[in-house]
C-alpha cells in the first residue's frame, strides 16, 4: 500500500467520489520545503516559523527572514505557503527574549500574547513575509488567539503595512488567519470567522486545553486523544462557523494524520489537512478510501460518542 501511495503522490488529493480536500505539508524549515513538493504536498500548511527565530543568537532581521521564506516559496512554485507567525514562550522559549519565570507557562505570556508585547518584531516578520512573497500565494496565521481582540490588534498592523509597502514589491494574494487552538477561540468562532480569511486547527494544543492534559505528559499521553468528542465538537462549531461566513478550514494539528481521524475530519468539513511531510502520500492515499457520505456518517456517529476510547471503538470496527 505505501508503494502505491508513493505512486500516487502527485495527483490531487480528494475522497473516492471526488471531494476536494488539499494536504499540505507542516514545516519547521524553509529548506525543507522542496522535500516536501517532491512527497506531494500541495501546499505548505504549517510553516513553524519560530524555528527560524531559534537558529539565530538574535532575532533575525528583514533580509534574513526575506530569504528564509523566499526558499520556501521558490520551492513551492506557486502553491500556497501558509506562514505562522512566531509561536514562543509555553513549551518553546527563545534565548534573546527571556520571558519571566511562570507558574503554568502553556496557560502565561506565548504565541500572539508575547508577540504582542513586542510589535516591532511581528512587524518585521509580517513585513518580511509580505516581501518575500511578491506574486505567490500567502496566507498567514496567527498562534493562540484567544478572540478576536488579539486578531483585531494585528489586523491593524498588517493593514498598516499593506498601505505603507508598493504593490509591486509584495503579496497580493494574501490571507490573515488564525489558528484554533484556544478553546474559546472555537466557541466564539463566529465572531472570529466574520473578521478572519481563514481558520487552522491545532488540535495539539486545542486538545491540551479542552481535556486539561499537558500535551507532553509521560503518563497521560493515552488519555490525550484529538479524537475526544469533546474536541471533535469544538473543530464541528469552528467549520460550521468558517463556512456560514465562506471561509475556509485546515487541520495541521497531529489529528490530521491519523488513519481513523482523516474520515471524521473530513466528515466535519475541513477543507485542507496539513501533515507531516512523510504522511503526505499516506493521507492522499486514505482520503481516496472513502466517500464524503461514508465520512460525514463517521463524523456524526464520533459526535456521539461519550468518550476518546468509545470514538474509536465505534470507528475502528468498521
Ligand atoms: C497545534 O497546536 O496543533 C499545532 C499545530 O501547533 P504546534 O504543535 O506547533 O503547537
Ligand atoms: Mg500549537
């Protein structure tokens, strides 16, 4: 099966009877990104831009990051490069920009928050990824938003700059996102989704903080499930919202690479899963195995489950 997969990896992904879905490849690298096309993604879903920001003593500056992403985006050759703007501090702190010791670091000052502190930063960042982008496709987005306060505040900075930088010398095909990550950010998802271009879900996160369950935790690793009915509805409420208002939904969290997970996600309505570059074929692969009826049956019949294991249970028997 995995050497047709490889076989198959260049053509458009979609469900049996023909069902649109893109999958796309999650990065921490920009020079990873022409493996990634060569695997057969469509597109680059998660571009973990922090990992950049690590490689330096200090914080890159507007040429680096411009030739950062431009190797990604050269690479990709005009599919879509979905950015993510920095995501630090939780469980990944940078060495030149200490944050104070905290009690709960994934519930303190990370993702958007801590890049609100310091505006000049994701100012250059934004900036840098606009200018590398030019006549590409580029959509960003940004990490732990919890409402649409936080979007609000970089909207008008990213607006600013679409202003103040020529056409010419930029992106015009861009889209400003936000991940779903937050639990509030899924139950207030209509409010976001009027003002947003698009949602990712998270669910790395989103399902550390809707079951309460340190994602890195030795001992409830099993009991950390994306598949949790729990979760699965708040990724239900987020579709449901993205798409009254138009607007598309990805997965780029670990969830979309799980065998049993791609139906149900599929099911839900997400329009894109974004994996790792490896998964890449074996999810084209899966994705053919059903049709969209089979998966909104397994969507809904997950929806009803009471608990993670009685959601694989009911799906892993079929
Ligand atoms: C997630 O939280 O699911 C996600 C994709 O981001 P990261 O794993 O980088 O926190
Ligand atoms: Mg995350």
């Amino acid at each position: 099966r995995e050497a047709e997969a490889w076989e198959a990896r260049f053509a458009e992904a979609h469900t049996r009877d023909g069902h649109r879905v893109e999958v796309a490849a999650n990065l921490g690298n920009a020079a990873h990104a022409l493996d990634a096309v060569e695997r057969g993604a469509e597109g680059i879903g998660l571009l973990r831009t922090e990992f950049i920001f690590m490689a330096h003593a200090s914080a890159p500056d507007l040429e680096t990051q411009i030739a950062e992403y431009r190797e990604a985006i050269d690479a990709l050759d005009g599919r879509p490069l979905v950015a993510r703007t920095l995501d630090v501090g939780g469980d990944k702190p940078l060495p030149y920009w200490p944050v104070p010791k905290e009690d709960n670091p994934f519930l303190g000052l990370r993702g958007i928050r801590l890049a609100l502190t310091r505006p000049e930063v994701l100012e250059t960042q934004l900036r840098a990824l606009l200018m590398a982008s030019r006549s590409r496709p580029l959509r960003i987005m940004l990490p732990m938003v919890k409402d649409v306060g936080e979007f609000r505040a970089v909207r008008t900075l990213f607006d600013r700059l679409l202003d103040e930088i020529p056409e010419a010398e930029r992106a015009t095909d861009v889209q400003l996102g936000v991940m779903i990550e937050v639990p509030s950010a899924a139950l207030l998802a209509p409010s976001l989704a009027a003002e947003v271009d698009f949602f990712s879900v998270g669910t790395n996160d989103l399902t550390q903080y809707a079951l309460a369950i340190d994602r890195g935790h030795p001992d409830l690793s099993a009991q950390s499930d994306g598949l949790h009915p729990a979760v699965l509805r708040l990724i239900e409420m987020t579709v449901a919202a993205a798409h009254a208002q138009g607007k598309w939904v990805g997965v780029c969290g670990e969830l979309a690479s799980d065998a049993t997970a791609v139906p149900v996600l599929v099911g839900l309505g997400v329009d894109e899963l974004s994996v790792s570059a490896r998964q890449v074929p074996l999810v084209k692969a899966r994705l053919a195995e059903f049709d969209l009826a089979e998966a909104r049956a397994q969507a809904t019949l997950a929806l009803a489950q009471p608990t993670a294991e009685a959601v694989r249970d009911a799906l892993e028997v079929r």
